[in-house]
DNA sequence: CATTTGATGTTCT
DNA sequence: GAACATCAAATGC
C-alpha cells in the first residue's frame, strides 16, 4: 500500500489556494467509534482566506467562539453547523493566527462503503450519497465534536495515494452559494475533478 | 421534470 | 428578527 498521511509541512503552507487545488485526489479518511475506516477521494474542494475574503466567517480578523478553530495553526478539522443541520468540513490551513481554511465539498467513497451507506440511508452508492459539503460529514460520519481535531494525529486524516491527476483534469471556478460576498464571490477559488460523476451539482 | 419550503444553530443587526 | 459555505421532501407543471 502507497498511502501516506499528509502533514504539517503540507498544510502549514501560505497558500490556501494551492493546498486547495493539490487536495484534489487525496483520500479523506475517518474512522468514528467502533465503526470500521471509512475513506474517499476528494473530488471539490474551496478555499477561504481569512483576509481581504468576505466569503469567511472569520474574514479581517473576526474571532467568535466557532471560529476560533481557523486560527489555529495548520492541520486541524475546522467543522462547523450550516443552516442549524449540516456538518461542512474544513481543513486549516497556514500558521497560528492566519485563518486559512479549505472547504471539503464533495467525496468519492473508496473504503467502508457499508458503513457508509448505513449512515446515510442508502442502499446503492452513487453520487447522492457523499457529492455536498452536508452530505459528505454525514457519510464519513464527522460532526462538530470533531472541530478542532489534529488531522495528523486523530480519528480523521487525510492520505496521499499517489492517485495520479493531471493538472488539465482540475477545473477551478467561482465557488457556491457565496453570492453575498459581493465581488469576491467571483474569485476562481472552487477546484473540482473535470469529467467526475461525484462533484455536486 | 422545476420550483418552493421546512428544518434549525450561530452570529449579526 | 434575519441571514447563512445545505439538503430532502413536498408541490406544481
């Protein structure tokens, strides 16, 4: 087996945007209770900055209890409650204080597909069941008791398995559901696998 | 099919 | 009270 778990060299690099783009292809992989490893390939990814982005909760320094976790320094979950149901997940970047974060939109499952599709009441695996930010925590079986948690050592990782994407096989585009972030709304910081039936809609 | 609506925690006004 | 990094179920063609 190729796989290695990603580290602080990775994610405590300054550039959101990059890490955001080379997340594509890597395995996000979790492993709740006594639940067996659930895994898959991340195929869309967003970036958040958070300066100078009005699109971040924590854009120009905004600290409030939720997202304290984004300043953190690189390599910690940052997870958070959408629309009062929803777990995204996010993953820190950057060093202490610089609240840099990419969002996980959507999932390809790879390992534990039973227990995935038990948590999310399915019964056939296919894109509904892990393509969206909500969808894809509820399958990994990742909620907000999980804000905070060190990606490098914890329940939740992600792996590098030398899958092989070429840079012509991401395409970069405004990113969703951001409308009122005004002109930066438009910025090219969403990163989905060209031709993937699991990047969401 | 497309469109609307209900659920509902945290934060801001 | 309103808005929000969403989803699923109900309603209207």
């Amino acid at each position: 087996m190729d796989a290695k778990k990603l580290d602080y060299n990775f994610y405590q690099r300054p550039d959101v945007v990059q890490i955001a783009e080379e997340l594509v292809g890597k395995v996000l992989c979790s492993q709740i209770g006594d639940a067996p490893v659930t895994s898959g390939i991340i195929v869309e990814t967003e970036a958040y900055c958070g300066r100078n982005d009005k699109a971040c909760h924590a854009n120009n320094g905004l600290r409030t209890d939720r997202t304290e976790t984004m300043y953190q320094a690189g390599g910690v979950a940052y997870i958070y409650l959408c629309y009062g149901i929803h777990h995204l997940f996010n993953v820190v970047t950057n060093e202490k204080d610089k609240a840099d974060a990419v969002l996980i939109r959507a999932i390809q499952p790879l390992d534990g597909i039973d227990t995935i599709l038990s948590r999310r009441k399915a019964e056939k695996i296919r894109p509904p069941v892990s393509a969206g930010p909500g969808r894809l925590t509820q399958a990994l079986g990742i909620t907000t008791d999980l804000s905070g948690a060190n990606l490098t050592d914890s329940i939740i990782w992600i792996e590098d398995r030398n899958i092989s994407i070429k840079d012509t096989d991401i395409k970069s585009t405004p990113r969703i559901g951001v409308d009122y972030a005004g002109e930066h709304a438009n910025r090219p910081w969403r990163f989905s696998l060209k031709n993937s039936d699991w990047v969401s809609q």
